[in-house]
C-alpha cells in the first residue's frame, strides 16, 4: 500500500505502508490494505502509520482530507509535525 502525506508547501512522506490510522471528524479510523474506497475530513490530530518495516511513527496534523483508492491513499493536510521519541 502506498501513502502520501502532502502539505501545500512540501511531500512529507511518500512511501509504502501497512497501516495509517487518521483523526477523522467524526472519529479516529484505520486503512490497511485492500480497504474500500473512501474521501473524508480530517480534524487536528494524531496521524499514525506502520510503515512496510513494521517501524511506527506519530505525527500531530492539522485540519485535511484523506482519499484511499486502490491501495493507494493520498492525504492533503495543512500542517505536520512529528512527535518527538514516536519511532518505534
């Protein structure tokens, strides 16, 4: 699966995944792969995502929107900073 974490000034993050979890609106939600095709809104938040080396990372993102489509997912958010000692 592959994601893109995109800021309207930079790509933040282009690569292969086995997992992101999202602050939706409403409430937080996993992809993984194979998952049904979905646009939503994003709150600020915690972004988290495995990526394909089952290292974990956590991020704190500001309002988006999130579009999963055939293992591909493209996330446009207005801001990202990494929380810091989040790698595992």
């Amino acid at each position: 699966m592959h994601l893109e974490i995109l800021t309207p000034d930079k790509t933040v993050f282009s690569g292969k995944i086995k997992s992101v979890t999202l602050p939706g609106t409403k409430d937080p939600f996993t992809i993984l792969k194979k998952h049904a095709p979905i646009i939503s809104t994003l709150d600020k938040g915690e972004l988290g995502l495995e990526n394909d080396q089952g290292s974990y990372f956590l991020y704190l993102i500001g309002p988006g929107i999130v579009e999963a489509r055939d293992n591909k997912i493209v996330v446009l958010i207005e801001e990202i900073k990494p929380v810091e000692g989040s790698a595992k």
